[in-house]
C-alpha cells in the first residue's frame, strides 16, 4: 500500500501516446494499455521521481482549485492502480 511519503516514477519501458486529448499507456511487458484523461496524465507527469504523492495531491489541488482532501484520496487511489498495472514504481528514498 502506497502511502504519502512515498515517490513515483514511470516504469523504464511505459510508452505513452497523446491521442484526442487522452493520454494512452502501453504497458508493453504486460501487452496491455491505459487510457487516461486529462488529470490522470498530469499525476503520471508529475510521478517523475522527485515529488512525493503528497506533493502531487497538493499540486493538482492549488492547480484545478479543488478540496485537498478530496484530490489527496483520488490521487491515492489512482497512484495505487498505476502501481498495480505496472505502470509506475515506488522509488525507494535513502
């Protein structure tokens, strides 16, 4: 289980490709694909290995204007399902 402290990255072989103003995820080891809305792909963009989840909530809180405590449940939630897809990984901090 995820928790705020923890930081995300991309796993090293996702492949995404912008189409209709959707973010498509190809998890090529799994031969499988995500298709993520607008705010999805912006935590995928923001899951790049130097914020932590609570970081990202923050981020898309002040950016869309949106109750904190809401966007910090939705952003858990959707990290831990990228996480269990394979598409994202728990960089391990020293």
């Amino acid at each position: 289980m995820l928790n705020w402290d923890d930081v995300l990255t991309a796993a090293p072989t996702l492949v995404t490709r912008e189409s209709d103003g959707e973010l498509v995820v190809v998890l090529p080891e799994q031969g499988k694909f995500v298709v993520l809305n607008a705010t999805g792909a912006r935590v995928l963009a923001l899951a790049d290995g130097t914020r932590t989840l609570r970081e990202i909530a923050d981020t898309l809180s002040a950016k869309f204007g949106a109750e904190p405590v809401q966007v910090a449940g939705d952003v858990l939630r959707f990290a831990q399902s990228l996480v269990e897809r394979g598409a994202l990984h728990v960089r391990k901090v020293m």
